[in-house]
C-alpha cells in the first residue's frame, strides 16, 4: 500500500442479478471491468441482501443492521432519528462519507421535528440523508402521474439534461428514458419499447453522468473518504441508449428457469406473487425477448462506466490507495420461477455480486480468488469500520468484517444467513386478506436448505439446493422434511434472540461498569461491612459527626 491513509470506492448498482457478470459465468455478457476488480480482490459467490426491496435493503446495508433492527422495512419507510448508519461510523474515525447516486432513505421528519432538528443544519442534513454528506442525490425514478411526481426531491440529473438542451419539464422520462416510434415518445414504462434506443446522447444518459459526478468528487476530495457510487442501473425502466440497445438479441435470452411444479399446490403467498402483474408480463416470452437484451445493455454500459472509474484511480495515482467494493441492492427475476422484478428469496432475487479489492499487502495472497462463504450485505460496513482503522462496534453493527476474508485468515463462517421481508404496502397482502402487521417473510439459508417462513398461518417453503438448485421442488409440500424444518426453525429462533436493541452500550463498556457504584458508595446488602475491601466502607465509618438523637431526647421527643 502506498504511503496514504485508504480510500473506499462503494459502488452500489440497482437491480443487478448476480450471475449477470462475466466473471460470473455468464455465457453472453461480457464485463472485463468487473472481472478486472474480481481479479484484483475477492469474489463472494454466496453474499446475501437483508431484504430483497431497494429501501430496506439498502437501509440494512448502511446501518450494518438487520430489517427489523432498524425497522425501515419498505420503501418509503423512514429510517427512524438516531440509527447509527455509514457515516456516523466512519467519520468517528476520521473518514468522510459520501453519497454520489441513490439512497432511497425516507427521512423520520415527524422525529426530526419533535427533536428540533433542522434539515438546513449540518446534523439535520445528515440525518436526512441517510448519515451521508451529499455530493449528489438523485434516485432516480422520476416518475409523474396524476398525482404528481414519484419522488417529490429535486432531480440534479433532471436539471443536467436541461442544461444541455433537453427540452422538457421531465427530460428523465421524456429522454433518458423514452425511444421515438413514428415520431411519438416510446416510453421505457411499456416493455414492447424495450428494444429502442433512448432518445439521449450516450453519454448524456444516468450511468455516464453518475461516473462524471463520481470522478470529479475524487478530483477534489482530501483526506481519507468513502465514497458511496450508487447507481439506478440496471434497475428498471429497461431502455438504454445506443449501442448499447442492439448489442444483444433474442439468441441471448436464457430459457426462463420455471418449472410447471412451481404452480402444483404454490404456497399462498407464493402464489400471489405469480398471479401479479408484473410476473403476468414476465412469463410472457415477448417480453423477455426485449426486457432481457435491453437489461443485458445497461449492465454493459455499468460496466464501460466502471472502467472509466478504474482508469481514473489508476491514472491518478489512487488504485493502490483505494478499496472498491461492487454489489448490488438485490436481483430481479427476469421471468425465472414465473416471476418479475424481485421480492422473494429465490437465489435470482436475494443473492447478490460482491466484489472486493483490498490494496493492502495482506490481501497479497486472495487476489483473482473466489470465496464461496455465507456472507451478508449488513457484512459491509464492519469491514469498512477495520478499513478505517476502528474496532467494530459489535453491540450495534450485526454484519461481520470480511477483512479476514480478504486476508485470508478467515477461522470462522455463519452458519446461516437471514433475509427478511415486509409486504404490508402490497397488493399481495390485500388478495390474502391479512392484517399489515401479518404480511411478513423471513428466509433463513444455511447453504444447502432455504427456508421461507410466512406470518400469518401458511405453511414454510423450503428447498434444497444441493439436489435442486434450481428450487423448483418446494419440500414443505409434503411431511418428509420434517427434521429439515425444525432445525431451520431453530436457526430462525437463534437469530430472534439476538441482542439487538442495546446498542448504548458495549460489551466492554458494561464489563468495566461492574463494581463501579460499589467504588461510588452505593453499599447495599451488607450484614457488618466486612464483606468488602475496608476502603469501600471507609466513608462510613468514624465518629459521629453530631447527635442529633440526644437533641430529639432533650426536647422529650
């Protein structure tokens, strides 16, 4: 390493499957940006989001905190006032923190207010922002209907395409997001124009300007920084400027992986989820033929997008001073399992790519190194806290440090990993007619067995991977797994007794507070006093001071 203090380059992309990569073993889709970090660091193959919803993943992956720690469990969800996140943590340590992209943090303005926080000030920023300073925010669905606009916040990416002659009230969705067909826009909402290219200079489009935004933050930046690059692709609307729009066909396009098993006696919940609309559209082979190559053009263009940040750090003179991590908020099914979009705990929707380049020399010896580990997203910002030279804050952060995977000393591995997910807003949970607080799911994977467990009364889901990795054969249908179940049941269990809410007060924190009010006077329970140290009683003891009992005597009291 060189002789400054390490950088961190968190890429985050929106969206990204994690068998969408060359290095990944994809047969079409060639990414040498990905595969060069890949072959710089550390490829996870079994890293796992905390929920498989943009909002409340990534709030799990900035607190370093399991869904229902935090409690932000959909978009849209506030991430309560006071929740320790990234920045809170690393600027401790002297870092700053950040963001360039997408967050999708709702901010607890009623919890702002009752504590007199203004947003105009440097703490009430903060809070608003997920504990990042904001060199840009845009999250980029802006959306517009009846009612207004998706996202009520300013969109700098909107007032960028102005600037460069855009003309339109809402150029994301007018331009960057919409082909022409006979003249009229072809919006990127509707599938069939998945196949145009967006009406946008290429290099005018999100993931181009993003990386400009990025590289002239580090043009600037002094000190140690982690810089969180947060890009909306390749998350939906599926259109993408040329190119990149016909470098792939329907020659392409995987057979979906769904099996008519799926749809024999479906768990209920499952079920719902396939009668949607979006999986409607998706089992469509139409739609896939489209959807497919133009998502394969946005995780193409993420990639050339990727080497310009590479080739920044290494013309600079800043790779061997840098961290870059690469992962993703969750996947999207694609039409696989009869399915869209993302939700439930299918491999397709709640694993995602992780991708670690650690400069240090320690890490000397795991470069170009696969690591087949159960690893969660939450295990991030632990790492990020030993990057930054802190002891991780264990009573708080739930996520485990990678670093002695990184260095090749990892002794222990997780025995399960956990994912949660919150479908209350849904309208899954009216069509099974449960109560918001019932609409809850929690998978708990163990590597070989997954197990979906569903509130409400359902029966689990469980599959398993070694002889089915496609999950199409759900076990749960029958009652030969029963011993399969418990013990899952009994992971889920652990996980629920975990300490999650003290988090005041650390282990060493309390293991020296012991005895202390001892030393402070506080005495109870004694029978003569020589039970303690005399010193402890020392206070306590000599001649009377004054005797006021005699004086209570004298007044024949």
């Amino acid at each position: 390493m060189g002789g400054t203090a390490l950088n961190i380059l968190f890429v985050m992309y929106d969206q990204l499957r994690f068998d969408y990569l060359s290095c990944a073993g994809h047969p079409h889709l060639h990414t040498p940006n990905f595969d060069r970090v890949a072959a710089m660091g550390v490829r996870f193959t079994n890293a796992y989001v905390q929920s498989p919803i943009c909002g409340a993943s990534r709030m799990s992956t900035y607190t370093g905190r399991y869904a229902s720690s935090h409690g932000a469990q959909w978009n849209g969800f506030p991430l309560r006032i006071g929740e320790m996140t990234m920045g809170d943590h690393l600027r401790k340590l002297g870092m700053e923190c950040w963001l360039i992209g997408k967050t999708h943090m709702k901010a607890d303005k009623e919890g702002m207010s009752r504590l007199g926080l203004s947003p105009d000030s440097v703490i009430g920023a903060r809070q608003e922002e997920c504990g990042f300073d904001v060199w840009v925010r845009d999250d980029g669905l802006w959306g517009q209907g009846p009612d207004g606009f998706y996202d009520e916040k300013r969109s700098p990416y909107n007032e960028y395409l102005k600037s460069k002659g855009y003309e339109s009230p809402n150029p994301w969705a007018d331009f960057a997001n919409a082909g022409i067909s006979d003249n009229q826009i072809a919006s990127g909402w509707m599938f069939d124009n998945a196949d145009k290219a967006a009406n946008i200079r290429e290099e005018d489009s999100e993931t181009p300007w993003l990386t400009s935004q990025a590289i002239a933050f580090m043009e600037q930046a002094k000190g140690t920084w982690c810089a969180h690059v947060s890009y909306i692709k390749p998350h939906w609307p599926y259109i993408v400027p040329a190119p990149y729009h016909n470098m792939f066909g329907k020659n392409h396009v995987p057979q979906a992986k769904r099996h008519a098993l799926e749809r024999e006696g479906a768990h209920p919940v499952y079920a719902a989820y396939m009668e949607g609309k979006i999986s409607e559209a998706f089992q469509q082979d139409p739609v896939r033929e489209k959807v497919i190559p133009a998502y394969m053009g946005l995780i193409k263009q993420c990639d050339d997008q990727l080497g310009r940040l590479l080739d920044y750090l290494e013309e600079s003179g800043q790779l061997k001073d840098t961290m870059i991590v690469l992962t993703s908020d969750h996947g999207d099914y694609l039409g696989d399992h009869w399915l869209g979009e993302k939700d439930l705990f299918h491999e397709q929707s709640v694993k995602v790519p992780l991708i670690i380049h650690d400069p240090r020399d320690e890490a000397q010896g795991t470069r170009g190194t696969t690591c087949d580990a159960l690893v969660e997203a939450i295990d991030l910002l632990p790492t990020f806290v030993q990057a930054a030279g802190g002891n991780v804050p264990d009573h708080i952060l739930e996520g485990r440090s990678l670093e002695p995977f990184l260095h090749g000393k990892a002794t222990q591995t997780r025995e399960f990993v956990i994912s949660e997910f919150d479908y209350s807003p849904t309208p899954q949970c009216v069509k099974l007619e449960l109560e918001p607080r019932d609409a809850r799911l929690f998978m708990v994977f163990d590597g070989r067995y997954k197990l979906m467990h569903a509130e409400g009364g359902f029966r689990p889901m469980l599959f398993d991977l070694v002889s089915d990795p496609d999950e199409f054969v759900d076990l749960a249908k029958d009652n030969e797994h029963s011993a399969e179940i418990d013990r899952l049941y009994g992971y889920l269990a652990q996980w629920g007794r975990r300490l999650a809410q003290r988090v005041t007060k650390s282990e060493d924190d309390i293991k020296a507070m012991r005895g202390r009010s001892r030393r402070k006077g506080i005495l109870p329970f004694l029978k003569d006093g020589t039970e303690v140290p005399a010193e402890l009683t020392e206070a306590y003891r000599g001649p009377a001071l004054q005797n006021h009992l005699d004086e209570r005597k004298e007044a024949g009291e």
